[in-house]
C-alpha cells in the first residue's frame, strides 16, 4: 500500500474556509510565519489544504528561547 500526501496552498483563508465546509472539516491555526502571518489548515483523508492571512496573525506565539544548558 502507498500513501501520497497532497498538501496545497490556497489562495485565501475564505477560499479554505469553503472547502473545509465542503468537505466537512475543521480549520485548524497552524501558528505565524517568519513574517508574523497566521497559518490555517484543513485535512480530509490524506488531502491536507493550507492558507496564509494577508495580514498581521491576530494571536502571534510569544518568541521563547531556553538555552539547552539550563537543563544541566
């Protein structure tokens, strides 16, 4: 058995809105960008459909960095 994965980018997150609906999935928030844009994603079966907002991520991860040395 093989098993291809076909991820693709839409071109806005109402356009993966759409197919998400169509397909009767959830959007999931992927995280930010280097550019600070959120990411959303939709998966049905093996088909994974992704989209990046034009603007600003409304709800951006604070950048948190441990040094692997503390743990020492």
């Amino acid at each position: 058995m093989r098993r291809v994965c076909d991820i693709r980018e839409f071109p806005s997150i109402r356009t993966l809105g759409f197919w998400a609906h169509d397909h009767d999935v959830p959007l999931r928030y992927l995280g930010p960008t280097l550019e600070g844009r959120a990411v959303y994603a939709a998966t049905h079966g093996c088909t994974t459909r992704v989209a990046v907002t034009s603007g600003r991520d409304p709800h951006p991860l604070p950048l948190v960095w441990r040094s692997p040395l503390e743990v020492l």
